[in-house]
C-alpha cells in the first residue's frame, strides 16, 4: 500500500498543528558533523579519453540505422556527435512532445495552453510554471551549465544540435507533424533549456510532487495564496483549485516498477539475467525510447531512456552488464518545522535569535478567455529551503510554519551517473559509478552480468539526517508515527545544526550482490532477497519489517515457482513469468470467495440498508475464470473489481509475520465481508454496463487518439494485471502522471455503488481504458557469444500519429504479449535494417 502524508493519524494532525510545549520543543543536540562540501569547480574528464568527448572537426558526423520498429542504431566517434545522432532521432520520432515539455520546464505552458492541462480542470499548468520559476530551475541552469563536465555539456549541446538540425530540416521540408507544426510554442531549443529539463526531471518525486503544496503556503487563512492580475481593469474569473489537503502524495500511486537480477546459482548455463518491467506513463515526460549508442572502443550500448534525456541509455546493457531501475520508497526530502515568533506568522526562531520568512512576488502570462493575463503570486522561503503548506497537515499558523529542502534540486550529476554505468564492464566498475556520483536520484537499481552475479542498490538522495536527529524523531510518538506511517522526516528546527547537507553516502545505502537473485516491486530495500534481508538503514529509505504489497509477493513467489523443471532460469522462462499475468489475489483470496459463494448459493447477501442480492451469477463467473490476466480471461474484472473492494476494507484474518513475509496475512474472513464485498463488485461491474462473464479483452484496451483529441475507435484488445490486484505485468486507467498538454480522449469511471465515488481501478461503460503500466519491457541474458535481449515498448516509438512507429508495438503487444530480438550486433543490424543516414552537419 502506497503511503503518502494523507493518511497521517489524527493524532498527528493534532500534534503538528498545537500540542503542549513539552511535545512541541523537544531539546536537540548539535548533530554528528556531516561534512560541508567544497564550492564545486570546473570538472574535468574522468569517465571517457578527452579525444572522444567533443568533436574536433568542423562537423558532426554520425551514422543512424534505424531497424524494424523504428529503432535507431546512432554510430559516431565521439560522444558530441554521438548525441548530435541522439537528439536527431529523438526530435524526428518525438519532437512535438519533447517541444511540449520544454515549454513546460520554462513555465510557458499557461501561456501557450491556459492554466489547465487538455483533460483535466485543476490550474496545474498555472501553478506549476509559478513553482518551476519560484525554484529557478532555468536560472540555475544558466549558471551551473558552465560547471558541467565536460561529458555532460558534450552530451548537451550534441544533443541540442541534432534536435535543432532535424527541426530546421523537416520544417523546410514542411514535414514537420501535424500535431505541432503551426504551434507557437515549437522552436528551436538551447543548452540551458535541456539542463533545465533535467532539473525537473530529478525533483519529479521530490518537490515536483508537492507542486500545489509549494503554491498555497502563505501566512493567510483565506484565498492570499491565489494568483491575482497585475492589470488593474483585468478580470480572472473560473480559478479553479485542487484540495490542498491531498498533494503532499510522492508521485508513487502505480508510478512503480519490476526488476530482476538473477545469479549464476538461479540460471540454466551459470550466467545472469536481467528483467527490467518499468510501469510508466505512455505518454508525456516519462515516456521511454529505444536507441542503441555506439563510439567504437569506448561505447556500446542499448536500451530505452525517458523522452529528452539527452545521449544516454537510463535503462539497458552493453556486452557485459544490463541493468535497470525501480522507483524507490525512499524519499529525497526532509521537512522542518519552524517555532514562530508569538503574534508574527512571518517571523521564526532559530538558534535564540528572530529571522525574518522572505517573501518574493512572481510573475507568470497566462492564456484565460482568449487573452494573455500577467498573473503575480507570492512566495516565501528562508536561507534554508521554501515554505510550503497543507491544510491540516504542514499548517502554517501561529505556532509553527514547515520549510522543505530536497536533495536532488539542480543535481548536475544526472548525466555522468548514468554515462559512468552505461560505460561500465563489470561490477567493480558499475558501483564505482554509484560511489562517484549521485545522479540516478530516485530509484533503486538491479544488475545482472555475464559473469553471473546480481546486484541492488537504494542509491537514492536520501537527507542524510544526523543519528542525533533520527534519535530526537524516534524518542518523539509523534514524529516517529509520521516516519513509520509515511516515511516522512518532520524535523524540529530550533537550530540551524539540524538541517542536512548532504545525501547518504554510499557505503550506507542499501545494498546486496548476489549469486542467486535480488529483485524489487517499489517496496523497500528490506526483501530485496529472503534470505539476505536488509536491515538497519535509515529509515528515510523505507519501512523494513513491515507488509508487503501484493505485486512484490507475487514477485518473490514467481521467483520460486516459475523455474524450469531444473530449477534454474532460462531468459525464455523469465519472458514466461512475466506474461504470465497471474495475480497474487487471484491465487490467495478469489479460491477462498469461491468457496464462500458456492456454499452461500441464492442466499441474499446484505449490500446496505434495505439492499441484498444474491451473489450465485457472481460465483458462477469467478468460476469460469482462468486464474490469469490474459484478453481470454473470463470474469477477469469481475475479479478486479472484487480485489478494489477488499484493498479497503480487512478481509484476512492471519496477520502479517516478518519472518513469513510472502504468505502473511492471509486466510480469508469468514464473518460475511467476503460476500459483501463480491456483491458490491457484482453491482458495480453491472452498474458499469458489463456482463459478469465478459472477457477481460473485451473490456480492458487501448485507443490511440487523433490529432485534435478525438478517438480514432481502432480499440485495441489488452491483456495485463492491475496493482490493486497484487499483478506483476501491470497496466492502470489513469492519466495524472502524463505531464503532456495534448488532447487525450479519457473516458470517465463508473461511481461505485458503496462509496459512491469514481471506481480506482477506473472502470466505466467503455472498459479499463490504458494509459499507464509497463511499457519499456526488457530481458537480458548471456550466451558465450554475448548478450541475448528481447524487449517491447509497449505504447511504441513515435509520438507522430503520422510514422508508422506510431503504434507498431503497440499492435504487437495487442496480438499476443511478446517480446521481440533487441537487434545489437552489426551482422543483425543490416539484415534488419529499414533506413540509414549519414550525417555530415557543419558545427
């Protein structure tokens, strides 16, 4: 289950909000020094020779292959050029969302779109071009980009250039796409616009999450916290806003992964394999792409990154490793609370002395009724991070006021990371990278090699809070609720000493090498191999000895029970458990219900007041259903449906042991709340206009949509689990993490007959509509001749309804789930090969 600050007890909404000074002021000794980093300067090569960072001539020379699917193969001698390729490619099947998403990190959507996304009614684009320019991520790109490495500014400004070869091209050519070709907002970008994208990027699960919490903290208790017109006879009417008391969520609900690192002691010929199943929006900024990035003797690898990262390979393989990465329950933020001064919101102690909260007026354009509105908006903040503010959770009263410092704001090590493990050729080498650079600021990493070992890592940017601090949080019932509850840091700042500087070193993070596995579903470091359980890290890495989600037990039963005959892993068999599409509820719960119902027969079952139905049509589907996910699955959404109702409401009545992490809890209920909870999921699957017995093909798809927004109705069939139903291959019907500010076609969720709020699992009259799961799907395995990779992208290359990449995989995957040949060497390269460019561009 997905914590967030929402779910903070009452008896800590209390505390937080005024509790006796005892409570409030525990005493807090000077932390452990923590080291204070020098100035950072200039930084010179270390990862890659200098003769093959930038390019010496006068043009950029870069070879593209592109194989079936669309996939590019981008050849140069040198990485300048080799991202000159990156960004070509990039621009020619993607260049309108990309386009967008610039926009976006330069807080130019409100001005280009209005204050609203394409579907949904909520201000962000308003509130978040007002946050990104109060951060200053574009100016500190400014002034950092000069302090880059010099493989990150190589990497960059290739990259820039190819972007801008390819759209000065195709709009001479007038082929352009359709979607942006005549848009305002389409130009050519820069260096610092690339850079401030990254800076978005690391901060997308830190304060990038807490975008509307940032935008309301003020001092006021009324509306002070909304924008206003600077014009004096301008008139702003329809604001909408989003409930405050709900945005302090890290963007995690079904934003997750799977990964698995199989050792030689779990594999059938002694070599390892990787499974890399990332759960990710299929559109908008954390949409993935496949490259494959050569400079001979120096780079050689393959794999998918996110839409915009310029140049490297986020999650892939070369010739002797593969790796990938999960979201992490981690947190890259800590929270501090401030003791105001009595009678003044705006004035704070600290250290026995007053300091003043700043306040700095912004100013963002935005398109409202048709004309462009210069909006103002003030927000505060201290030497020590920003205000923010939620009603009822962080208030901002007159006790207390809460600052918030994230540790990958303006990381510049994003780059060098990830082309320090794209280089790397062993292990040694690949956590060398980890200990050099903090760049992949999120997530955990799994790594698997030809040699045969595995590897985990939390190598988040965790604060790294002094044991005094994290003593002083424990020894408080208050704050240790909030760290356990929602690993949450909530720090008592009276001194200046308390606030961290620095992220966990590597030596302290969570980590395992194995010859057998490690694996991880988004739950923490703590089970990432039951046999080597991680414990005694910070606890700003996550719970340990704590229940596991559905989806990480059905991981770690997969891990046992879908071995071959030998008890060993092929690469085929690890293709296998993924589209298995079984579902741990479906295995544990749904057998039990049966049972249940079978034995309840025509008996009325409660429903509410003055409600009862018999649940016999209910039994007799989850009987025909075949214990899958698959487009064939009878009652699959019946199944569903059943698992949405029992997530809410205790249903098992063994409680969780942690020394059985996988089996605990279980056993169902026999009180009655089983049969309700089917009666609940038989009305509401009807209630949705369904057939009990449909197949879960018929009701679970896909639709593309038109450039104006409209469907194209090519409904395509989709086989895939659901979180909520403890499934490995997830997919989901949501749309709030596609940051784009296209049109969608999002058809709305049926109201559930019991709470009568929208379905979660978003079921209505059309079906489980997809937008969200697994979408870069890879397997890496190793033979004496080198790797062997099989991959999909689920929602396909282009973005351009135009390419045939449009939906190419996408159609493949519709079919019948399957992988397809990753192509890596030179002899597959040209007998899958469908185009080639040699580009030759003056500099």
């Amino acid at each position: 289950m997905n914590k967030t600050l929402i779910s903070l007890s009452a008896i800590a909404l209390t505390c937080l909000s005024g509790c006796s000074d005892d409570d409030k002021h525990p005493v807090i000794l000077p932390p452990d020094d923590q080291g204070v980093e020098e100035p950072a300067e200039p930084k010179i090569s270390y990862i890659i020779q200098d003769d093959k960072i930038f390019e010496e001539g006068a043009q950029y020379k870069v070879e593209i292959k592109r194989t079936t699917y669309g996939v590019p193969h981008i050849k140069a001698n040198n990485l300048e050029s080799a991202a000159f390729g990156n960004g070509y490619a990039q621009a020619e099947d993607n260049i309108c969302f990309i386009s967008d998403e610039i926009v976006r990190v330069n807080s130019e959507r409100s001005k280009y779109h209005g204050p609203d996304l394409a579907t949904f009614e909520d201000n962000i684009n308003l509130m978040t071009d007002f946050v990104y320019k109060f951060l200053k991520l574009k100016e500190k790109a400014q002034e950092n980009l000069p302090q880059l490495s010099q493989e990150s500014q190589a990497l960059i400004k290739g990259y820039v250039k190819g972007y801008n070869h390819y759209f000065a091209e195709a709009k001479s050519k007038q082929t352009l796409p359709e979607q942006c070709a005549t848009a305002p907002w389409l130009r050519q970008i820069n260096e610092v616009d690339v850079l401030t994208y990254l800076y978005a990027n690391a901060i997308s699960t830190g304060l990038g999450g807490s975008i509307f919490s940032l935008a309301y903290a003020n001092p006021g208790d009324t509306l002070e916290w909304q924008p206003r017109p600077i014009q004096e006879k301008a008139r702003v009417s329809g604001l909408r806003t989003k409930n405050i008391t709900s945005i302090m969520d890290k963007p995690k609900s079904g934003f997750g992964s799977n990964a698995w690192g199989l050792g030689k002691e779990a594999t059938e010929n002694g070599k390892g394999i990787l499974l890399a199943n990332p759960h990710y929006p299929h559109s908008g900024a954390y949409r993935f792409w496949q490259a494959h990035m050569e400079i001979p003797g120096v780079l050689n690898v393959s794999g998918a990154s996110l839409m915009g990262i310029p140049g490297i390979v986020n999650i892939g393989f070369n010739d002797n490793i593969a790796w990938t990465h999960t979201l992490s329950d981690a947190t890259t933020r800590a929270f501090y609370q401030l003791q105001l001064k009595p009678g003044d919101r705006t004035t704070y102690l600290m250290d026995g002395k007053e300091h003043k909260i700043e306040v700095e007026r912004i100013k963002v354009d935005a398109l409202i009724n048709g004309t462009i509105v210069t909006l103002e908006k003030d927000f505060y903040f201290t030497d020590h991070g920003p205000l923010i503010e939620a009603q009822g959770i962080i208030p901002w009263n007159d006790q207390n006021a809460y600052i918030v410092n994230d540790t990958n704001l303006y990381n510049n090590e994003l780059l060098d990371h990830w082309l320090a493990v794209n280089t790397a050729q062993d292990l040694d080498s690949f956590k060398a990278a980890f200990k050099k650079f903090d760049g992949v600021g999120y997530t955990n990493t799994v790594y698997a090699d030809k040699s045969g070992q595995s590897f985990y890592i939390d190598d988040t940017n965790v604060p790294a809070l002094s044991d005094v601090v994290l003593t002083t949080i424990k020894e408080s019932p208050v704050l240790n609720d909030i760290l356990v509850n929602n690993g949450i840091a909530v720090v008592p700042a009276f001194s200046s000493t308390v606030f961290h500087t620095q992220a966990v070193p590597f030596d302290k993070t969570p980590q395992l090498t194995s010859s057998h596995y490690v694996q991880n579903s988004n739950d923490s470091h703590w089970a990432t191999n039951l046999d080597n359980l991680l414990e005694g890290y910070s606890p700003l890495y996550g719970p340990e000895k704590t229940q596991l989600s559905l989806r990480t037990r059905m991981s770690l039963t997969m891990l046992q029970d879908s071995r071959g005959d030998d008890n060993k892993f092929s690469g085929q068999e690890v293709e296998d458990a993924l589209f298995s599409n079984r579902i741990y509820f479906g295995e544990t719960v749904v057998p039990q219900v049966i049972m249940q119902c079978k034995a309840a027969g025509d008996m009325p079952i409660p429903v509410a007041e003055g409600l009862s139905i018999s649940v016999a049509p209910g039994c007799k589907a989850l009987q025909a259903w075949n214990m899958k996910q698959d487009k064939d699955s009878i009652a699959g959404h019946l199944v569903r449906e059943l698992a949405s109702v029992a997530y809410y409401i205790p249903h098992l009545t063994v409680p969780f042991d942690p020394a059985d992490p996988v089996n605990t809890p279980n056993s169902l209920t026999t009180d009655g709340t089983a049969l309700a909870g089917l009666a609940v999921a038989m009305l509401n699957v009807q209630t949705a206009q369904w057939p009990l017995d449909a197949k879960l093909g018929d009701v679970q798809f896909v639709e593309n949509v038109n450039v104006d927004g409209s469907e194209q109705r090519t409904r395509l069939p989709w086989a895939g689990t659901h979180e909520i139903e403890g499934g490995f291959n997830t997919f989901e019907s949501f749309y709030q993490f596609d940051s784009s500010s296209y049109q969608k076609k999002i058809y709305p969720a049926s109201i559930n007959v019991a709470t009568q709020q929208p379905l979660v699992t978003g079921l209505g009259s059309q079906g489980y509509q997809v937008g969200f799961g697994s979408s870069w799907i890879m397997v890496v395995s190793w033979d004496e001749n080198g790797p062997i990779a099989r991959g999909l992208l689920t929602h396909s290359q282009s973005t351009n309804p135009q390419s045939e990449h449009y939906d190419d995989q996408t159609h493949l995957y519709s079919e019948q789930p399957i992988l397809r040949p990753i192509i890596f060497n030179s002899a597959d390269i040209s007998l899958a090969l469908i185009s080639e460019s040699n580009l030759q561009v003056d500099k």
